[in-house]
C-alpha cells in the first residue's frame, strides 16, 4: 500500500513529534544531547518488507519487538543491525570501550532505548489520533533479517502492512541509523490512515482558520 | 499523587488490553526470585511480596497502603514518577541497570563488595483488573552479580589492552635498542672490506659477520613490523604497481635463502602487466616472506613454485589479482590451519627449530594484505605434503603503472666534509672511520651542543645526525642549524626507529633524509649523489 504525499507528510509530522520526544528523554537519561531524525517514511506490504529494510539494515539484526493492543493493534519493532545496535549501546552508556557483541546489560539498554522510542511514537499517534493503545514489555531478538521477517508472516493468513519510519540516531557527533517498524493488520491499517486522513484535516482546518 | 491521571480511565475493550491481572501477584510470589510490588492508580502500595521484604527488612503489613513516593524517597517526579504515569496510561517500561543503576535502593548481596546498592533492572507495567487499569506493577530483578562479573570483565579487557599495548612499546624499544649496536658492527664490516686484507680466514670470519648481522637486522625489522601494525602505525605509500615487478623485487631478495637450500625454484609469471593499488616494498616483503617461509619449511632440493595470475572473485565480477606460492616442504596439520596467521604462533615449536624465527612472518604476511585490502589463504593436504599460500588483491583496471628507482651499487661520490653525530662512540667511530676510507673528511662528535658549534664552524657538507641524542634531540639540532643559516648543507637523520612517526616525534625538522640504523652505505651515497647533483 502506498500512501498518498499528504498521508506521508501527516505520518512524518506525527513522528517528527514523538521522535523529538524520544530524544529529550534519552537526552535527560543520559545527559548527552541526543537527536533524533526521520530521513524517510513509506508503507509497504509485508511481503515486501524484506527488501524494503533492506535499505538500512542487513545481515543480523538486533530487535526490540513491542506488541500494542487497542482500538488498533499490532507489532512495533526497533530495527537496528548489530554493529549498529552496539555502537549506539556505547553511545548512549558511555562505555570505554567499543563493543562487538551485545551482552546482556547492553541488551538491556537497548531494550529500554527501544521502548521509550516505540512507546513515544505509539503515544503521540494514541494521543493525536485519540486512541488509545496499551503495550506488552518489549522484548531484544538478535536473528537474521530474514528470520525476523518470517516470524511476522509464520501462522498468520490476515493481510498486513508494514509502515517503516527510517530513525537516525545523533550522539556526540556520530550516527547511527536503524528502523521503526508498524506492522499493522489491514483493518487496522485503514484506520490508522483514517485516522491519521483525520488529524490531518483537522490540522489544515486550523491553518486555515488562522 | 498529584500527577497521577484521574481514576476509572478505560482501555478499549476490543482487542483485550495488555497487562497483568492483580489476582495473579500471589501466585507469582512463589515461582518468582524478583522484587513484586503492586499499587493502585494513587501509587498508594497495594502488594509486596517476601523478597520485597526480605531486602527492605519490612513486613508487607508496614507498606501497604503508603504512597510509593513517601516509602521509597528515590521515586521523585524527577526521575521514575513518569514511568509510573506512563504505566497508568497502559504503557509499559524497561529501566536498565546501565543507564539507572537501581530503582529502588536496597543492600547489595552479602558477597558484593563493589556496589553500595543493589544493582537492578525493573519493569513497571499496568495492572489491568476487569478491562481497566487498576494500578501499576514494579518488577525488580537483581542484577549485582551479573553487573559485577561484566564489569570485572571489562577492567580485564581493559588491562589486557594495555598490557598488549606496553607489549608493543616494549618491542619498539627492544627494536630500537638492537639497532645501535648493529649499526657499529656493519659500520667495521664495511671497512674491513674496503681495508684490502686478502687473507682468507679474516674474510671468512668477515662474512660471518656479514651474515649474521644481515640476519639480525632482519629479525630487528621483523620486530618493528610487527609492532608497528599492532599499533596501527604502518603507513602505506599505494601507488598503481605491476604485480610482476614486484614479485622479481621478492624473488631477488628471497633468492640467496632459495639457493642456500639448493631448491628447485620455478617461477611463472605472465606476460600482461598485473596491476594493483599498493604499496611496492611491502608487497614485495610480503612475497618474500611467503617464499621465506617455503624455502625455510621445505627439506634441501625441494621443489618451491611462485605463480602470478589474474582471476574472477567468488562473485564472479570482481576481477583479482593472484600471487601463489607452493612447495613441497612440511606441510601444514590441518588442525593447526587457522592459527597460521596468528602472531608469534610457530607450527615447528616442538621440532629443533633449525630455522629458527619468531613467528612474525605470515603473521606480517596477513596484516600487509589486510592493509592492501586483500586476503591471504593456506593450503595444504596434510603434514609432509607440501602447502600452498595463496595471495588475493583487487585488480586495477585502466593505470600505469609507477616504477621505483633501483639505488646504484657502482655510485662513487666526490670528498665532502662529513660533521658524524653520535652519543654511541662505537656507532659514531666506525661510521667515520668507513666515510674516511672512502676519501671524505669527517669529524664526530657526541654531543648536542658540541654538533652545533662544530657544524656552524666547519659549514659541513653532510651531517649524519642521530636522532636520539642527550639534551638536545636530533630535531632540535637539525632545526637550529637550519635557523643559523646551515642552508646548503645536506642533514641526514639516523634513528634506531623505522619511522618518524615511531619515535614520537610528529615534526618536520627539515631533515634531507631519514635513515635507519644500520645505515645503507650505498643508500647513503645514493642519496648524497642526488642531494648533491641537483645543487
């Protein structure tokens, strides 16, 4: 599914919103200025998904997987790949270090990274959108890309979309780029863009008011 | 809790909300090892289970029913209040220990010196009872020991790091400190080749010397390699280069060792040029290393092949360039395939080492094609059948190649007035005595201070200048004979190290040629021939 340049705007808008949330919190957690910036926003469908990320990350990857329910519900991810994921543990931990394998107090950072930046991104769609969604404890998966894109098909014959939101982590004059990943049934994928259709007129009605 | 959203707020009833039901605290009290602790939407403690007690050292019935904020003062609104907010609006949160340290300070385990607090990881999640939010769950997990264990990993990565890197220092120095007596020793061969003495046991017992001194410096140079890798310090002058061309440079180097074991060498090598992006001397050491290596580990009359060829990669695109070198000598185990490459790793630890070595070579043999942005590959069926290495580099398409100028051994160069500077007399002495046989005036000195005076006021033609000197480094000298107008005259560094960069020093002293002990006697004359002729 594609969505329309004004659907695609809204969605860069709300995220651009809950990005720079993320940031202010990971900046007061760890007293470092971190940015946080959305190179890019689309929507595929799932079986597409594999190659659309393929874009920014390959090989292993390092997951943390949130499951939200509501009025619309579905699978949140943080998608970074390994080096990725261990750079920007070092990053935001201070560690003296470089890592090359995530152990298990790294895994825990990232786990928590991934749940203010999904939690921040779902509750600034919840809140804007007015609805309102409940989440599971995140979890870290460290697999293939391939078998993470598997696991979402596995078992399932409902349709799903995939929106991905490209984030590029800004710490200390370096960068690392990783993956917000929605993966929505298509029922509530058509709400969500009702919903997203909705703010959006209602933010143009306003701009036009003034 | 001021902050806290009003009551009865409801989630969706479709699809179930997420989150644990507050019935469920009790039994998980007894499967669980972690810290419970329940409150309802005014944070007002509504559960703790035994741990919870047993590390506060209170009874539930001394908690429940205060305000979280008031039991445990480091829930300010400053910090943790807000995942409690977040948790009231059905969102669940993970603190880490890295980035919070603990939630909730409690006494470490009784075996944990460490940390003053209880190190932890929590979860805060909904507490959903009938469809709503009926307050928060706290989960504690004590993480001390594992958090001890990492970190006293870390500060073994850490020491170990630094042991590695005194290491390196130390075989820099240790290479460097074997260079000066060297330089002397191949300073009194030289003249005693020049003195004329024909008698055969002092020309035998010459080339002796000759040979063993040949052979330290190598190990020397081996030495410094290494530790110039390990420390990220080997710089690389890549220019486009015939592959061929390099492997005659290896092969004329390698040769007197191939013969000295009477093998049979063949060498294929095509007629097209082979170019590469690379720095020439080190591909060639690399090569010759390899053919090293084969003449070394190959029983006398064996058979040693060095083919240079073009190939595709595996993806069947990239076209490289190939250099392999096969024997059928020792072997290698397959067993111990992998750790060929390893520093300081020698297969032939348990035999009688009459090859000696340090297991530098294919160690250096790797990082030089790593570095090249190449690959490097063993071979071989088994012990006592011979092996195979097989050099891998990108191959350069549309380039000339660059050539290197051969130094002229026959190259004589008119009398100068030579001003030699040396805190090592032995060093200094031999240097002048081999410059005088050739006809050059020299004097020597071995002081700083000395140098400068003597310099200034015979306007010397050459200056051989050792670097590290007392008082004054060689770059200091050399910069206030610049400043006092020696401007014509031809100042040449000596160091023990290979490099500028390995002596620390990171300065241009104006320096017209660095040397490295010992000094090249045909390098040098090649040198002044050049400096001298383009004056």
């Amino acid at each position: 599914m594609i969505l329309t340049n004004d659907q695609q705007d809204a969605v860069t808008e709300l995220v651009n919103i809950a990005f720079s949330r993320t940031a202010a919190a990971l900046s007061d957690l760890t007293g470092d200025r971190v940015e946080l910036n959305v190179p890019e926003v689309f929507a595929c469908p799932i079986d597409q998904l594999q190659s659309a990320l393929a874009k920014y990350v390959s090989g292993d990857v390092a997951t943390v997987h949130q499951i939200f329910g509501g009025a619309v519900s579905g699978d949140a991810f943080l998608l970074l790949d390994v080096e990725g994921a261990a750079k920007l543990v070092q990053l935001l931990a201070k560690g003296d270090v470089p890592i090359q394998q995530l152990g298990s107090s790294d895994r825990e950072v990232l786990a928590e990274i991934g749940n203010i930046l999904l939690n921040a991104s779902l509750g600034v769609f919840g809140d804007l959108l007015q609805v309102r969604f409940t989440f599971a404890v995140p979890r870290l998966q460290l697999e293939s890309l391939g078998a993470m894109v598997a696991s979402l098909t596995m078992g399932t014959v409902e349709i799903r979309h995939a929106l991905l939101v490209g984030a590029r982590f800004v710490i200390r004059a370096s960068n690392v780029t990783g993956c917000l990943v929605l993966v929505l049934g298509v029922t509530s994928f058509e709400l969500f863009i009702a919903e997203v259709d909705a703010w959006a007129k209602g933010m143009m009605g306003e701009g036009d008011n003034e | 809790m001021n902050d806290a959203p009003s009551s009865n707020t409801t989630v969706p009833s479709r699809p179930a909300p997420i989150g644990l039901s507050s019935a469920l605290l009790t039994d998980l009290d007894i499967v669980a090892d972690w810290g419970l602790l329940a409150t309802d939407r005014d944070l007002k403690i509504t559960f703790v289970n035994s741990w919870l007690e047993r590390q506060t050292d209170r009874t539930a019935d001394s908690l429940l029913g205060h305000s979280l904020l008031e039991i445990f003062a480091s829930v300010t609104p400053d910090n943790q209040l807000n995942y409690y907010r977040q948790a009231l609006e059905g969102r669940t949160a993970v603190l880490s220990q890295r980035l919070h340290n603990f939630l909730i300070p409690l006494p470490p385990p009784a075996t944990q010196t460490r940390f003053e607090f209880m190190q932890q990881t929590c979860r805060i999640i909904p507490l959903i009872d009938a469809g709503e939010i009926s307050g928060t769950l706290t989960i504690i997990e004590d993480v001390t020991e594992r958090v001890a264990y990492e970190t006293e990993l870390r500060e073994r990565v850490t020491a170990l790091r630094e042991a590695d890197q005194h290491k390196d220092e130390f075989l820099a120095m240790l290479a460097h400190e074997l260079r000066n007596p060297l330089a002397p020793i191949s300073n009194a061969v030289q003249i005693l080749r020049m003195s004329g003495l024909n008698n055969p046991m002092v020309e035998a017992a010459r080339d002796v010397i000759e040979r063993q001194v040949v052979h330290m410096v190598r190990l020397v140079d081996d030495l410094l390699d290494v530790s110039r890798v390990s420390r990220g310090k080997i710089q690389l002058q890549k220019l486009p280069i015939d592959l061929c061309a390099v492997a005659r440079q290896a092969i004329e180097t390698s040769r007197p060792l191939i013969d000295s074991h009477r093998h049979h060498f063949e060498v294929v090598l095509p007629n097209e040029l082979v170019l590469v992006e690379g720095d020439f001397v080190r591909l060639a050491q690399l090569i010759s290393n390899l053919l090293n290596n084969a003449a070394k580990y190959t029983d006398p009359e064996g058979q040693i092949s060095l083919f240079v060829e073009t190939s595709y990669g595996s993806d069947h695109r990239t076209e490289q360039a190939i250099v392999r070198v096969c024997d059928n000598g020792r072997g290698i185990d397959p067993s111990l395939r992998d750790r060929l490459f390893t520093l300081f790793y020698q297969a032939d630890r348990n035999l009688d080492r009459s090859e000696g070595g340090l297991g530098i070579g294919l160690a250096l043999v790797k990082s030089l094609a790593d570095l090249h942005g190449g690959t490097i590959q063993a071979e071989s069926p088994g012990r006592g059948l011979g092996s195979e290495f097989i050099l891998r580099l990108p191959l350069l398409k549309n380039a000339m190649p660059m050539t290197l100028a051969k130094p002229d051994s026959s190259l004589t160069i008119q009398p100068l007035k030579f001003l030699v500077v040396d805190d090592n007399t032995d060093s200094a002495e031999s240097m002048a005595q081999l410059l005088r046989a050739d006809g050059h005036t020299v004097s020597t000195t071995y002081d700083a201070h000395k140098a400068i005076e003597i310099a200034l006021q015979e306007r010397s033609a050459v200056i051989l200048l050792d670097l590290g000197l007392p008082e004054l480094t060689g770059y200091e000298v050399c910069r206030i004979l610049r400043q006092s107008g020696l401007s014509e005259s031809c100042i040449i560094a000596m160091s023990g190290y290979a490099s500028k960069q390995d002596d620390g020093v990171d300065e241009e002293a104006a320096f017209d040629a660095h040397f490295l002990k010992p000094v090249d006697y045909e390098r040098l004359k090649n040198v002044l021939n050049e400096h001298f002729q383009s004056r």
